[in-house]
C-alpha cells in the first residue's frame, strides 16, 4: 500500500517494525466443559499504544527536534534542500527507486536505492500550493491550486484579478530522463487542483484519466470563460470535479472532458441532491454495545410474556426479570425504556419474543433491534425507496390511462 505523506521541512524514510505475536499451541489439555466460551471484547483496541504517551515532554526544534516513534523505525533524516527549507512539503508518488516529493515551491526527485543515504537527483523549483504529485510511467502530474502559480514556473505572483499567465489547475512533465523532467502542459480548471487521482480505464490503452479536486474560490469567466461562479445557476461550478483526459501518445493534447456534479442525484440529474447521506460501519464500541445487546434481548425472549389486562404483579415479575438479565449481561436499561400505557411500565419493551420483536426499544440503528446502518444499507435503502416510487408513478400513469380508455369506450356506445 501507497499512502499519502506530509511532512514540512524534512525528507524523512522509515521502514516497518515487524512485531512477533508468540502464541502457546500445547494441547496437552483440552477442556471437555459445556460452557460456552466467553465472547472476545471487540472494544477493547487490538494494539496497546504506549504508555505513558513517549510524545508528551519532546524537545523543540528545527532540525535537532525530540522525536518519538512506535511500530516503525527511522532510516535516515535529510533536511529540505536551500530552495525548500521552511516550505510546506505535500505529497510523495515513486517511479522505480525513486521518490517524488511535492513542495509549495516545487517539487524534488530523490534517489533512494540506498535508504540510509538519499540522493537529492533535482530540485525544481516551480511555485503552486499544493504541488501534489503523481506518477503514471513516464509522466508526472503536479497540482497547482493557488492563483499565485504561473505558467512559467516563476516566483513572481501574477498580480491582476484576471491573469494570462496564471496556471490553477494541472501540470504535465515528460519524466522519461528523470534527471531532465519536460514541461509538457498546462490543463486550466476552474478551482485549481487541491489534489487530483489519477484513473485508468482497462478497456483504454490509449488514455489515462486525471480527476481534479479544487477548493479554492471559482476564476472569473474572463479567465476561464467555461467558469461560472454564479450561485444561483444550477451549473455552476461548485461542487464539482474535472476529469481530465490525457492521450498516452500525446499528452500535450491533455484537456477537461467532464465536469460532473459530486452530489448529483443520478435518478434527476440535481446538481444539490444528497440521496445517499452519510453513514458508517459499526466501530469497536458499536459491535460490542450490540453483541450485547443482542444477548440480553435473546435472554429477554425466553421470559413469560406479560398479556393484556394482567394484574400488576405480572408487570412487576417482568420488570424484576428483565433488570436481572440486563445486570448479568452487563446491558444498560436507558431510563426512559417504559412502554407508554403499558401495564404499570414494562423495562425494555416487556418480556417475551413479542415484546422483543415489537422492537420498540432497541439499539442505536434504523430500527428496535438493528445495529448502526452502515453506508451501504443506507444506500440500498434509498435505491429501493427509488424504485419504489418509480413504481408508483408507472403503476398511476397505466391506471390513468385504463381509466381513460374506458371513458372514451363509453362514450363511443352511446354514440352508437
């Protein structure tokens, strides 16, 4: 796995610490005992972080800083080179045993054949915030976001509001003699390009696809004329990403073929649609909270149920069962639980598999006795409820239509 790095001021390699896990395997006595074996505590963090916390009291410093480290181990430390010192370092991408590295100011190319002794190949100096980098063979693309960036990779700002020697959005260097990189192209996007990823489509050999996220304020027309910052316009463009299409055999060629709204409803087409909101699997502490849950709701189901219009003490016998399950299996009774109009109040819904299925009570999810809904049962959710409708309204229409053949039919008789 690749992932993305920021660090300012420093080039810094480390490597995994690979941990043993010794484990006993005797078999020399096997439990033959009936008793169920106590379920793992899925809350409880798989790896134990330090403690005391080897952060807390660290010296201060440049270059000299106190460091603390866990579960990895530093190979080296390089210091940014003169053009780079004190200025913001983004990404890293790696093309053979070399690394990448964006800058504020540019971006370097490291060799780190030898990880105890990097290599600084080139440092070229060519300002734009972000600068994240990516590599695809033998082309490396550079986000330029700031409306501070220039064209010729100057370090004097454009001035003017409306600028033709400004660059917000992609840079396209020849990387195939990395120690001479080519500046190919400039891609124009109407928010700069914070970070971008770089897409390649199996059933496409001949392209490879860029896919632009800018945040920073949309560029006058007058800059850009595809721009539109006009809040009120559906199609503005906020809240959008730019696909850029880069020929392999040409990427100078390279342009902005899409720009698709990212909360588009894809059954309407709205650019302000969020028909799937957001949600999330179950954490530790959720899967614990409902492995408990479950257990007492299970214990719940086997209690005699407490039928309508039963004297008072059969409410009270529940209620004395139900606390009893929910202190032996550690489960907290909230203490609003109290069925409303039950008998005298039932704890947790009642006693019974009735009582539990009703489910009026149940966990922190969708319904009485569901876990929290996960992204994907949210968005199952909604394409059915989609559907759904799309039924309803065929389902009107053909009823509509019957309901019009038949007037006509009538209608026709008596004519005759």
């Amino acid at each position: 796995m690749v992932s993305k790095i920021r660090r300012g001021g420093a080039f810094l390699v480390a490597s995994l610490a690979l941990a043993g896990c010794g484990s006993s395997s005797s078999m020399s006595s096997v439990s033959t005992s009936a008793t169920p074996e106590r379920a793992p505590d899925l809350s409880a963090p798989l790896i134990a972080a330090p403690s005391p916390d080897p952060r807390v009291g660290l010296k201060a410093g440049l270059q000299d800083a106190g460091s603390a480290i866990w579960n990895m181990r530093l190979v080296s430390h390089t210091p940014s080179p003169p053009d780079f010192v004190g200025i913001t370092n983004s990404d890293l991408a790696f093309h053979g045993t070399n690394v990448i590295q964006g800058n504020y100011n540019g971006f370097q190319i490291w060799d780190i054949s030898n990880p105890m002794a990097p290599r600084l190949r080139l440092g070229t100096v060519c300002p734009a915030s972000q600068s994240d980098v990516s590599v695809y063979n033998n082309l490396l693309f550079v986000s330029a976001e700031a409306p501070t960036a220039r064209l010729d990779c100057g370090k004097d700002a454009p001035a003017e509001v409306v600028s033709k020697d400004r660059i917000r959005g992609l840079r396209i260097f020849d990387i195939t003699d990395i120690d001479h990189p080519k500046y190919l192209a400039n891609v124009q996007t109407c928010r700069g390009s914070h970070t971008h990823t770089v897409v390649h489509d199996p059933n496409d050999a001949n392209n490879v696809y860029v896919y632009i996220s800018g945040t920073s304020a949309i560029r006058p027309s007058e800059e850009l004329p595809r721009c539109n910052a006009n809040t009120w316009d559906p199609n503005n463009s906020d809240f959008r990403i730019e696909v850029i299409k880069v020929p392999l055999a040409h990427p100078e060629l390279a342009e902005v073929v899409s720009s698709p709204a990212i909360f588009a409803d894809p059954t309407s087409g709205a650019a302000d649609a969020l028909l799937y909101p957001q949600g999330h699997g179950a954490s530790p502490l959720d899967t614990a909270a409902n492995r408990i849950h479950a257990q007492f709701d299970s214990a719940r189901a086997r209690l005699m149920p407490v039928g309508g219009g039963a004297p008072a003490a059969d409410s009270a016998r529940c209620n004395a069962q139900v606390d009893s399950v929910a202190r032996a299996t550690g489960y907290q009774i909230p203490a609003a639980r109290i069925v409303p109009g039950g008998q005298d109040g039932l704890l947790a819904g009642g006693c019974g598999a009735a009582a539990v299925a009703r489910g009026r009570f149940g966990g922190r999810g969708r319904s009485g006795n569901a876990g929290p809904p996960t992204r994907e049962q949210l968005n199952a959710d909604a394409f059915a409820a989609a559907v759904k409708a799309l039924t309803r309204r065929h389902t009107a229409r053909k009823s509509m239509a019957s309901r019009s053949s038949m007037v006509f039919g009538r209608h026709s008789r008596r004519g005759c």
